[in-house]
C-alpha cells in the first residue's frame, strides 16, 4: 500500500481553536450532532482535542481543518492542515 493511499485514510475534522497558549500546541472545539436511536431528538455534543501547530499560526477564534497524525504528546494526536477562516474575517 502506498504512502499516499494511507493518508488518504486519516481522520480529519473541523472546529475552532479556543485556546493557544501553548507553544506549538492548540485546543480545538469540535462540534457535532447525533440523533438519539429512542427519543429522536438531535443532541449537540462537542469534543476537545489537541493538535500541533508547528508555526503558531493559528488564534484563538479561528476556523480550522485538522488531520489525524501519530501521537506526538500524551494528548496531541492531530495536526493543523489548514486555517480555513480567521477570527472576525468573512
């Protein structure tokens, strides 16, 4: 299998960094939705992770894509691929 077949594969999400006080480090908000299999009704749910940021570019407020990547800490197991929009622009 090739090496670009395998990346292909990887996870990736999408949420807005609330937090970049880490050197090299950014906390992402994923949010998501899931329909209860009972009641129907569609419940919010949102998820933290950890991704690396190698230049620190991103900012608290941004609208980033992440990619799923090998453990690099004992919480970071993804990686900043792309800013898609930056805090308070359209």
């Amino acid at each position: 299998m090739s090496e670009d077949l395998v990346r292909a594969q990887r996870k990736s999400l999408e949420g807005w960094v609330v937090s970049d006080k880490m050197d090299k480090t950014r906390v992402i908000e994923v949010r998501w939705s899931k329909r209860d299999p009972v009641y129907e009704k569609v419940l919010a749910k949102t998820t933290k992770v950890y991704a690396h940021d190698e230049k620190n570019e991103a900012k608290t407020g941004d609208f980033v894509r992440v990619a799923q990547t090998r453990p690099m800490s004992a919480k970071k197991r993804w990686r900043i691929t792309e800013i898609v929009t930056k805090k308070g622009v359209k």
